[in-house]
C-alpha cells in the first residue's frame, strides 16, 4: 500500500489511531470549470480550507483549465478572492501563500489539443517543482456535454496512464445523465479513458457529516435497530426542503427540475442508507453493495397519478421579500414546464421494509430550509388510557436532520405533570452544535480529501446512478406525458397535490 492510501479493509479496524488526522500524499488536481459557480463557492474553498486544516501535503498542485486568458498569478488570484469570501477557515495570509507557489493556471477550450499539451508540460513541472509525485486527479466540474471532448484530450495526451507507481483519479460532478441511457453512454465516454476503480463521482450529500452519522446512528447503537423495520415503522419520510428559488442557475435547471437534480441522486442516495441492512464491514463494495440491494428493491407505486406530486412555484412573499414565480425567473421560457417540486412515494421490497411507504419530497422557494428523514412510528396496539388522557398524543418518531440545526431527535409520549393522567408528545434532542466542539466539515472537504487519498465508501459507483434511473425513468415519462407541474406558492410546502398524495394514505406530511 501506498504512503497515505486509505487502507483496505475495514476501517474500523485497521489499527491507525483513528483521532489522528487523515492526510492526502503528494498530488495535483486538475479542475475543469474552475470559473463556474460549483468551484468558486464550494472547491476553490474546500481545498484551501483543507490545506489550512494541514491535511494537505507541501507537495500539493493545482492546475486551472478554462477559456480566460489568465496568467498563474490571474489564476491565484481568483482563486483568493473566491477563498476569502467562502473559506470556513480563516484566511491565513501564511497558508495561502503557501498553497499559492502551487496554483497553475492553463488557457484553452476542450478540445484544443494544444492546450492540453500545455497542461501535460504544467503537471510534470510541477511534479519536479512541487514533488507531486506524479499522482493527478482530474475534477470535471462541467456540463456532461462537454465530457466527450475532455476525456478525448486527456486520453489523447496521454494525462490518463500514470506510472507504475503513481495514480490517475477523475472525479464527475452530476448530472449523470438525464436518464438511464444517457447515463450509460456518459459511463461508457469515461470508462474508455479511466479504469471503473479511477472514477469517482461526487454526491456531496454523502459527504455530509450527519449523513455519514445516519450509519454510526444504526449500526453503532443497539437501540435503535431492533426497531427499525416494518414491525415497528409505519412509514418514513424523507424532505430536502429549499427556501432559495433557483438564482442564476436557469441554464442548468430549466428542462432538469427537482426529480433529476436531487432525487435521482441526493434523495435516493438517503433513502438507500436509511432501509440497507448492515454491512460487513464499511469497505467501498461492501457498502456500495448494500445500498445498491435497496435501489433494486424499489418499486414505484402502481398509480403515478396518485403516488407522486410535481410543483412549480409560483410568486410570493418569503423571509419578508416578495419573489418571482419559477416562470418569471431570468432565462426560464415563460411556458417552462420543468418541475421545482417533487414528491414520490415508494415501496421498499424486502423483507425489512414490505408495507412500509417511503415518502419522499424536495422542492424550491419552501417554507424553510431543511432536510430530514424522518421515520414515523406505529401507534402501539394498545393504549390503557381514556380516550381524552392521550388526545395529544401523535406517533413517536426518530427524526435524522442532515441540515441545518444538524442533530437526531426523537418524538414520544409524556405524561404531562399533575395529578390527571394526560399523555402529550414531547421532544428529545440531540444537536451538534451544542455537543461536539468541533464543526463538521463542508461536504466538498471531506469528498475531495477522499478522493486524494483513493478512499471511494463515500462515491456511488455505476451500478447505483444506473439503479437510481430505473426508478426515476417512468415517472419522468408519466409526468411529461400526463402530469404538468402544479403551482405551489413560494414559502409554502408544495403544491396541493403533493397534501391529497398523503391524505389518500390517511397521513401529513411532518412540518419541519
Ligand atoms: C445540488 C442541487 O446538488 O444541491 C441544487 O443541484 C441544490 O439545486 C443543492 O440547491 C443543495 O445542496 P445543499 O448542500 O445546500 O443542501
């Protein structure tokens, strides 16, 4: 095993003293679409807050590859900017110079084969400059039509084939595909370039900490599983609530909507963690295995008019400001029919979880952000009290959030104090923030390190984006065909369609 390779087998068992900080070994990374959005509020900053945390080596580069005509010091400079307004950590003058005498920047477009003869120059120098060892990653954060042409460039100049003792990873920022097909096609473009175990792709809500702790919560506790199954659940839900409408990110999700953008990843992604059984050990394929034996025993409802709900926002009144409707958005087609709501209702088919429906909705311009699972309980068989003792009385529950105010909470019954026998539900919580001192970190943090210490748990693999497509294809297909999106006021809680979904199965959806 290579020097700071993550180690295989089970994690929780090597014998690395776990409190110790995990470091990447001497790398570059490559980033296409160093000017878009994702990458001057999110990578930019991850990666020098990594290199302030000290989990980067001094034999670290970074290589830019866009259109602008900018010199390295353009480039670093951008790069400042961008760090000091969204860093975590404090801008340190001292580390940043540092991480500085590292930043390259090359101009040119995709497909220019010049230019990525440039970029082949860059990253050998810096191997000698900065010791990085030979080791590249190549982070594609760019629309998956642009994917053909770069993964032809770098196969081309051979940026692809690392040595004998160095590494080649690329990271795939989503969308994969706009559906199972494309999909597909989008594998096959890159697996001619990278060998399966080299790709990563990104789902920045598995590197979230409260969802990395939705295993720690099951497998870790011996409470909690006993009762984690179709005896004692009536159903789960799961929310990943928005107040932001769409910004300027119409080019992007307009023709996408809600269902591509997070359910066939983020949404499917927490719903697999919270229904797979436990896994032998924590190892990529072992865990990857598991989510994927859930993703296949999905089973849609037989009603997709009934079983799921699709939403547009419409103008309102949100945090005090008055907002735009979806359709009045710049650069959205006034008859746009792109969903910013979406409710589905699912089966799980396995033993654990047959009868138990999955609920899960996401949206734009809701009543807040928030995103949750929540698993909802039977009421018990039997209560020995008056009818009037437990009018207050709702379902317990377990109630994960992911974000914000990140923490467990848990929802039961308690007889309310003074002489009368009256029963009402209360609160039990669990809050990060006020439990652990330190904050977790950003999601693109953990990913990144990840992928420069080759650890891929935390990346889905083919097989799950793939799964994931199966689930969502029919339901795009009902819905362009015979369900247009209905309007929901903006800071409401959806369209009323997605309430009727519930009331149908005589349930609410929780208000988070
Ligand atoms: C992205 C979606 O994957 O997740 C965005 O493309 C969404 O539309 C974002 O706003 C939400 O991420 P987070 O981490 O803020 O919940």
């Amino acid at each position: 095993m290579r020097q700071n390779e993550a180690a295989p087998g089970n994690p929780l068992r090597d014998s690395r003293d776990r409190r110790l900080p995990l470091i990447a070994g001497p790398c570059s990374v490559v980033m296409f679409g160093v000017t878009g959005d994702l990458a001057r509020k999110k990578l930019l900053p991850a990666i020098y807050d990594l290199h302030n945390r000290g989990l980067l080596p001094p034999a670290f580069g970074l290589v830019g590859f866009g259109r602008r005509d900018w010199s390295h010091d353009d480039f670093a400079d951008y790069m400042r900017e961008s760090v000091e307004k969204y860093a975590r950590t404090p801008f340190n003058e001292h580390a940043f110079e540092q991480l500085r005498g590292g930043l390259r920047f090359v101009t040119g477009a995709f497909d220019d084969t010049e230019a990525f003869e440039e970029l082949t120059r860059v990253v050998s120098e810096l191997d000698d400059s900065r010791g990085t060892g030979g080791n590249h990653a190549f982070y594609l954060s760019i629309p998956p039509s642009a994917f053909p042409q770069v993964a032809e460039q770098l196969a081309q100049s051979g940026l692809n084939t690392p040595s004998e003792h160095s590494w080649r990873r690329v990271v795939i920022e989503k969308p994969f595909g706009h559906d199972l097909e494309s999909a597909r096609e989008l594998n096959d473009i890159v697996e001619k370039v990278f060998k399966p175990e080299e790709i990563f792709r990104i789902d920045h809500y598995l590197g979230k900490e409260t969802v990395q702790n939705l295993l720690a919560f099951r497998f870790a506790n011996q409470m909690f599983e006993p009762v984690w199954n179709s005896r004692y659940v009536d159903h789960v839900q799961i929310t990943m609530a928005e107040d932001i409408g769409i910004g300027t990110r119409a080019g992007y999700y307009d023709g996408i909507g809600t269902a591509r953008d997070v359910i066939q990843n983020h949404l499917l992604q927490l719903l697999a963690l919270t229904a797979m059984e436990e896994p032998i050990t924590f190892d990529a394929a072992e865990l990857r295995n598991e989510k994927e034996k859930v993703l296949a025993a999905v089973e849609l409802p037989e009603d997709l008019a009934e079983g799921t709900a699709r939403g547009q926002y419409v103008g309102g009144w949100q945090g005090g400001e008055q907002v735009n409707g979806y359709l009045e958005e710049n650069g959205i087609s006034p008859d746009s029919t792109t969903e910013t709501f979406a409710a589905i209702k699912l089966k799980v088919n396995t033993r654990r979880w047959a009868g138990v429906p999955f609920y899960l909705r996401a949206g734009k311009r809701l009543g807040r952000r928030v995103t949750e699972i929540a698993i909802v309980y039977k009421q018990v068989p039997f209560l020995p009290f008056r009818d009037t003792d437990t009018v207050d009385l709702g379902q317990n529950a377990v109630v994960i959030r992911v974000q914000p105010d990140e923490g467990v909470t848990m929802r039961f019954g308690s007889k309310v104090p003074g002489t009368q026998m009256e029963v009402r539900d209360v609160n039990m919580d669990f809050a990060y923030g006020s439990t652990f001192t330190e904050e977790s970190p950003e999601a693109y943090e953990r990913l990144i390190l990840d992928v420069l210490r080759g650890a891929p748990p935390l990346f889905p693999r083919q097989k799950e984006v793939e799964l994931s497509w199966k689930i969502l294809d029919p339901i795009l297909e009902f819905w362009d065909e015979h369900m247009p999106p209905a309007p929901y006021r903006s800071g409401t809680w959806g369209p009323q369609t997605a309430h009727d979904m519930m009331a149908r199965d005589g349930r609410t959806w929780r208000r988070p």
